[in-house]
C-alpha cells in the first residue's frame, strides 16, 4: 500500500499548528515561497477567529463545531520534482490504492488525465501523450515549484485567494503541503475532463491542500475533483484552496465531489475568476462527512463573462452542511446563474448564505439566485438567506428560496400508480436533486451521485 506523510517535527514543536510548523514546511523552499507562507501565517495571527457575531458564520459556531487546537498538521514530505505533465510520479495505473478509492476511480475512469492524492500528497498521475505535447501541465504544486515557480509566483495565492482574505484563507496559504496545478495553453480544447482523486486515512489531523486550475485564451477543459474517506475516530480537518482562472474565451467546468466519513470537518474555500467572454461553471456536491463548509465566489471580471454556480447535498444523521457564495459582478454584460438544492433527513441541518453583488458600472448585468430545500424528517432543519447588493441601475437581478417537506400529493399519485411508498419518496428526491444534476450532465459524475443517494435513501 502508498504509505501516508509523516508529521513534520522541529524539536518536537510543530506536532501543532504554529509558526514552527510553517517554518518546518518553508526550510528547504525558494526565498519567494517562503516569505509568501511567513506573510500567511502572519495574517492568520492577525485575523481574528470568525464567531456567529459575523453573519457569514452566524449559523455554524466554530467553537463548538471545530477543535483546531487539538489537530496535528500533516508535515511535509518528498514526493518528487517531475517537470511538465505528470513527470516524477508513477502512473495512477501502477498505484496500489485502497479498495474505495479504486472503486471510485474506476466508476468513472474516461479521462484527459487523472491525479491521486493520499493523506495530502501526490501518489500518481497521468496525462495523454498528445495533451502533454501541446503543452498542457498536470502535476502535484510541490514538484511545480521547481518546475513551473513562474506560474505560481504569479498566480498561487495571489490574485484569486490571497491570504489575507480571511482567516482560513491564511491558514491554508501557509501551511499547505502539496496539490494541484492544471495549465491549459490558448486554444487546447481538453474533450475528457482532468479527474483528481484524493484519499484520507489519518484521524485526528489537519490536511492543507490547493488547487490552481489556469485556462489561456479559447481553451476549454473540465475537472472533478472527488475526496473520499472511510469513517473517522476523531475530528479530521481537509482544508483545501480552490483557485480557478479562465482567460479571455476560456470555457472551464469545475466539480467538487465530497464524500467523506464521519469525523470529517471539510472546509473549502473556492475563487472563480471569468475573463472577457469566458464562461466558467461549478458543481459543489456535498454528500459526507460530519461538517462540511464551501466559501465560493465567482468573480466576473471581463464583459460578456458567464457563470453557472450549481450546488447539490444530501444530509442524514446529524450532517452540518454550510454554503456561502458570492456573485461579484465587476465588469458590464455578464451573468451568473445560481442554483443549490438539498435534502435532508433525520437530524442533518443545511446553510445556504449567498449574495449578488453588482459594483457600479456593471450594467446590464444579468444574475439570478437559487436555494431549495426538501426536509425528509421534522427534525431536519434549513436556514436559506439570499441577498442582493446591486451599485448599477440597469440590471436584471433576482433570488429566492424555499423550505419544504415531501409533496403528498406527488406522493400519493406515484403510490396510486403501484409504488410502494419507499419507492416513490425515493423518485420524488431523486427528481428534486436532478435538476441540479441536468444542468452540468458531466460523464459518470451524474450517475456516481445518483447512486450514493439512492443507496443512502435505501437505508
């Protein structure tokens, strides 16, 4: 089996999260990286822990919900300095991988490319011949800070998330151990998406991971990324980065697929950034683990920019799912779509926080806001709270939200038709979700999470 990363230690001081810990990550790290993680650090000290005072995390109380003090971080450990594509680590075909993460991976294994991760590090990777001739580069962010430093000097942690955009942000930028970086050059149209597979074992630490996906002028290319754990013993943390950039007529599909155990405290923070006529979507799909928090702004900074933002969870036991988005709209003739649903049963609770924000000169702007809710029990609960904040006079902006139980009398024509009542309240959820699932008909992504949530509504 691929063996997990060690735990930095520097005289036995960074089995915690502090300034050792980022100094033991930075030791053997270019002058520019490191003082890009000390300056992190130094916001992190700065910026005060969020508490439910702030209205972005009024309805998930960090105090009693994460208990960073108690997390080691993952330290940091070799894996390589390959140069473009997927150079320095073996094929995702020659991995030995732990029997879920084979499963997942081969449920949907067509692909331009794949990339696994274990416990926060780069196990393997692969990308077609003819893509890695043309340019395009897929490999783990530590082999490309030898590789590749002018692409992350310019974009990592830089324009989309930089660290002092908010306290978790700076945790993140400092203490990240490895991820990904996907470069696509102007004009490669990727027709297979880029699938990313990532696998956590270790209970009771921190796992800090980025993502920089950078798509050049009228390239096209789509990535999944899915995260999978077995149940945890104690509280996990994943804290991963998310920063996405399509240049001017670039067409980017990202999906988040989240499906860990309990224990599991995900936290992930995602910036989009849409050029002139770039269109870029999202899917965030949060089946698992215990907590599960998604900060995701899609900024819109070129006329003519498009961004659908699509959001689908499932919640049962006593899940905490969090959505925050932001639809920034600076630049005029843009638009942005929104759409989150979720179910949720037994004790789960959903939060969905979002606003449209039109800053002034951007008119004509066109956005609209979504959040539906299906309670499957009385003791689930959803808390939805659309705004708008709009600086331009002519626009077209709205949003709304609903919170409902099961339709009854959808129900009650199914079962009139011969279905037991099991079966029709498993069609009318599956119906509920889909439209979500329709909007981003990505290959074996939309058949993967129709049939987790089949099985989870079996019981």
């Amino acid at each position: 089996m691929i063996e997990t990363p060690a735990v930095a230690s520097v005289e036995g001081v960074t089995d915690r999260i502090n300034r050792a810990a980022v100094e033991a990550l930075a030791a053997s790290e270019p002058a520019w990286l490191r003082e890009r993680r000390l300056e992190a650090w130094a916001a992190y000290e700065r910026i005060p822990m969020p508490t439910t005072r702030l209205e972005e995390w009024r309805y998930t109380d960090l105090r009693r919900k994460l208990k960073l003090d108690r997390l080691v971080p993952v330290g940091h450990v070799d894996g390589g300095s390959g140069g473009s594509g997927a150079a320095g680590f073996p094929a995702t075909s020659a991995l030995d991988l732990p029997t879920p993460l084979a499963a997942a991976m081969a449920a949907d294994w067509d692909a331009s490319g794949h990339l696994v991760e274990i416990d926060g590090v780069t196990a393997g990777a692969d990308l077609l011949a003819e893509l890695a001739e043309s340019g395009v580069i897929l490999t783990s962010l530590r082999s490309a800070v030898v590789s590749h430093p002018e692409l992350l000097r310019e974009w990592l942690a830089t324009q989309a998330l930089p660290a002092d955009a908010g306290k978790f942000q700076a945790l993140n930028a400092a203490l990240w151990t490895d991820g990904i970086l996907l470069y696509v050059p102007k004009g490669v149209r990727m027709e297979l998406p880029v699938r990313v597979s990532r696998w956590f074992s270790r209970a009771g630490v921190a796992h800090f991971s980025r993502t920089l996906i950078v798509a050049e002028e009228g390239s096209r290319v789509s990535f999944v990324d899915e995260s999978l754990s077995d149940d945890f013993a104690e509280q996990t943390l994943v804290s991963s980065a998310v920063e996405v950039l399509a240049r001017k007529g670039a067409q980017i599909q990202y999906v988040s697929l989240q499906r860990m155990g309990k224990g599991a405290f995900h936290l992930s923070q995602q910036k989009t950034l849409a050029d002139r006529d770039a269109t870029l979507d999202t899917l965030n799909v949060s089946l698992g683990g215990s907590v599960g928090r998604v900060d995701l702004t899609a900024e819109l900074r070129g006329p003519g920019a498009n961004s659908d933002m699509l959001g689908l969870y499932f919640g049962d036991s006593d899940q905490h799912f969090d959505h925050n988005t932001r639809q920034d709209h600076l630049a005029p003739n843009a638009k942005s779509d929104l759409l989150y649903k979720g179910a949720l049963d037994d004790h789960a609770r959903a939060v969905f926080r979002g606003i449209i924000r039109v800053h002034k000169g951007a008119q004509q702007t066109d956005a609209y806001q979504t959040n539906r809710n299906l309670l499957l029990s009385e003791n689930a609960r959803a808390d939805s709270l659309p705004n708008l904040e709009i600086e331009a006079d002519d626009v077209r902006c709205s949003h709304g939200a609903t919170i409902g139980e099961l339709d009854q009398e959808h129900l009650f024509y199914l079962m009139s038709r011969g279905l037991r009542r099991s079966h029709a309240e498993r069609l009318v959820v599956l119906g509920f979700l889909g439209e979500v699932l329709s909007r981003l008909p990505l290959g074996g992504v939309v058949e993967k999470v129709t049939d987790i949530i089949e099985q989870r509504l079996n019981g």
